[in-house]
C-alpha cells in the first residue's frame, strides 16, 4: 500500500511541477515593490567515519565530526512561547540519514506515545525532506516528538497527508536534561537522535552520492497552549505559523 500510494502521487507530482494552473487575466494595476524573499540555507551533510550509537545522547565521535550545527529561527511574533534555541545536524553512511537535534528547553512537556498521533502537541522536531528536487509537490513528513512518538507521512502538494506511509527500520532516542511534565521546576533541555534507512525514501531517489543535493526544512514545536512557539530552519515566508512550503526548503548537500 505504501509503495501503491507513493507511485501515484509521483507520477502525478511530475507534470503538475512543470506546468502552470494560473489562467490567463487581464494586466493587473502595478503592486508596490515586494521584498527580496532570504536565502536558502544550505548544509553540507558530511558522511560519517565511525559508527553512530542512536541513544539520544549525540556524544558519538561521529557527531563531533559533523558540520556545524544549522540553527533555527523565529519567523512569526504572534506567537507568545519563549523563544529557546534549537541545533540539528546531520550525518549519512551507506546504511542511512541521521538527524542530530539538541534543543534548549526550560519546560519540558510531551504525553504522546502512539505512532501517528499528533506529536506536534508536544515539544516535537520535524523534518520535512524532498529527495528529488526537480519537483516540489511531494515530500516525506518525519515528526518526532520528546518521547520518541513519530508521525510520519507523505505530503502531496503541502496540504495533504498521506499517513498510510509508515517508515521503517527507523531508530528514534531522546535524552531529557530535566524532569519531563513536572511544570513547578526549571529543565534545561533535550536532544533527540534518529536514523532513517535509505529504503523509506526509495519512492523519490534512490540512495545519494556525494555531491547529491535534496532539500529540507528541519522545524521545533515548543511549550503549551496558548503559549506555542515554532521555529524553522529556512524560513517559509508564511503569515502564519504554517512549516509546509517545499519551494522554500534549504538545500542539503551530500559530501565525504
């Protein structure tokens, strides 16, 4: 069924990427000059030398050999949570893709434990990735959140999510600098460590070389309701706190 779904949605990806569903208007009145939209980010993901033991900690060899950690920022005010910062790197070998998340976070919260649930509610990491760049209508969607609970999906056209897709072979761990739902004391943070083997992404790309480019957004949810925070690796120029915007994705780039 996975394979069944990926398939279609690709094979319907591909032409509505090179064609346009804008019908043609009459000339419009001259807008107001619009704002140079940032620049991608780019990360070059090093190939790692010795093994990589996914228990949360990131105190392998391995990650001290990655490239300096890609940082998140805050794109929306309206939101009222404290701004925490977050780190993510990443490493790959010939097995898999591994995603190093280490978040600065004073209260730690997260009650989900099911597979697909809503992480998002929680303290969660998101990774939304495009192994095939040349098309920008569908993507993988990991969401993890601090208990290691994962909803993952494929995204077709930013608004639909197909959670049939299930992953597999993954390994998710996170390690908690504090006491986890306690919200009288002060916590320092959390770190979550995932590997996601090359065959979950084998509908879009088979597995990368170096020099390979795919493009991703890496995203946090943070604290409670009303006071919500998200912050985002490559900022998706939304109004609002909306992360799916794959044209806006950051470049990621395989290296040894």
């Amino acid at each position: 069924m996975r394979n069944m779904i990926a398939i279609a949605l690709v094979a319907a990806a591909l032409p509505l990427a090179a064609q346009s569903s804008t019908p043609a208007q009459a000339p419009a009145a001259p807008a107001a000059p619009a704002q140079p939209a940032p620049p991608i980010p780019r990360y070059e993901i090093k190939r790692a030398t010795t093994p990589i033991n996914v228990d949360g900690k990131l105190d392998d060899a391995a990650w001290a050999a990655a490239s300096a950690p890609a940082t998140l920022s805050f794109f929306w005010e309206s939101q009222t949570g404290a701004k925490q910062n977050t780190r993510a790197k990443m490493l790959w070998d010939d097995q898999a893709l591994y995603l190093g998340f280490d978040a600065d976070d004073a209260d730690i919260t997260g009650v989900l434990t099911e597979r697909d649930s809503p992480v998002y509610n929680d303290d969660a990491m998101e990774l939304f990735i495009n192994p095939n760049p040349r098309q920008e209508v569908v993507y993988y969607g990991f969401e993890m959140n601090v208990r290691g609970a994962l909803y993952d999906y494929l995204n077709y056209n930013e608004r639909t999510f197909f959670k049939r897709y299930d992953a597999t072979n993954m390994k998710i761990a996170t390690s908690v600098r504090g006491t986890l739902n306690v919200r009288t004391d002060t916590d320092e943070g959390w770190s979550l460590e995932v590997s996601i083997p090359w065959a979950n992404f084998e509908e879009l790309s088979r597995r990368p070389a170096v020099g390979a480019v795919w493009k991703a957004n890496i995203n946090r949810w943070d604290g409670v309701q009303p006071a919500r925070r998200m912050s985002e690796w490559s900022d998706p120029m939304q109004r609002t706190a909306w992360p799916h915007g794959a044209a806006r994705f950051g470049e990621l780039v395989f290296v040894n």
